[in-house]
C-alpha cells in the first residue's frame, strides 16, 4: 500500500499513530488493536523505534498489536521474534512503561490507555463476573493469551475516583482487555 493510500481504518499514510488517535476518540481499545494488527500485517516492514509520532507507551501498545498478529496468523516462530518491532518491545518495557500489572499494584501508570492504578483495595474489592466458560470470549482469550479456559475470570472493579474497570484475569497471564465502563 502507497504512503497516500487509506489503510482501512480512516487513516491515509497516517499509520499506527493516526490509527490509535482515531480509535481513542471513540474509546474502543478493541477495534483499535484490530486496526493496528491489519496494518502490521501489511507494514511488515515498519521500524517501530524509529516512529517518532508515537510516545513509549504508543510504540508498546503497537508492538503487542504486531505480537498479536503474527501469532493470529500462526507465523514461525523466528517471524514471531523478529515481528514489527517485537524486540524493541523489550526495550520500551526495560526503558519504564509498565504493560503487565501485576499484584502488588503496579502497572497501569495510571494512564487511560493502560487502565487504572491497580491498588490493594482495588483489587481485594474486585468482583467476578463470570469465569470459565461462562465468559463469551473464553475461547477468543484462550487463542490470543493462552491458559485453561475454566481459570479465565471476569472481573469489574472500582478505582479510587468511583470509576468503574473491567477485566479479565487468569492466574498464569495476568489481567487483559482492561476497559472503563
């Protein structure tokens, strides 16, 4: 596709930071990573680091979406490796933006790309919602995080501003597809 061309998503020659402006616009992180998968996978050529329309965080959350794809697209894995700035993902990590919260209440950074600050009470005052196969999504979760569908939970929480979060959590993957409602 020409530089001019629109790539699907209402972006022309825009790429992954015209695709995430507009999706966070209307705050849809799920057709987001979709638009951003379909436009790796054209783009296999595309040099994350090298983007500087795109802030860390936005180059993390481009290099999952290139993870994602490749692993849809049931790629070797030395093209898993080597996708769309897969690596540089590494880098982005170690240089301080925190993708995968874990338990003691990191991650998050409090932006509302990546979710709430996850807190104590946050989490010790989170409900399930459904888990195992009671979750429509089980078998969309299990595909693209991987784990045992019957240890996928549903979860709603609140931050300490009353807003309310939901998740899902597995034990072995962490909390995914976390969203505000």
């Amino acid at each position: 596709m020409a530089d001019d061309e629109s790539d699907g998503a209402g972006c022309s020659g825009g790429g992954p930071a015209c695709i995430m402006e507009m999706w966070s616009g209307y705050d849809d992180a799920d057709h987001m990573m979709a638009a951003l998968r379909n436009w790796m996978r054209y783009h296999e050529d595309y040099d994350l680091q090298a983007d500087s329309r795109l802030s860390d965080e936005g180059k993390a959350i481009v290099a999952i979406a290139a993870f994602q794809a490749v692993v849809e697209d049931k790629k070797p894995a030395a093209e898993i490796a080597a996708a769309g700035g897969l690596l540089s993902f590494f880098s982005i990590i170690v240089n301080g933006v925190n993708m995968s919260p874990d338990d003691s209440g990191g991650g998050g950074g409090g932006s509302a790309l990546a979710g709430p600050k996850w807190t104590r009470k946050m989490l010790s005052e989170s409900e399930i919602i459904a888990q195992g196969y009671n979750i429509r999504e089980v078998d969309d979760l299990v595909r693209i995080y991987g784990g045992n569908p019957n240890g996928w939970k549903k979860m709603k929480g609140w931050d300490e501003y009353g807003q309310e979060w939901h998740w899902y959590y597995h034990p072995d993957v962490g909390r995914v597809k976390v969203k505000p409602k």
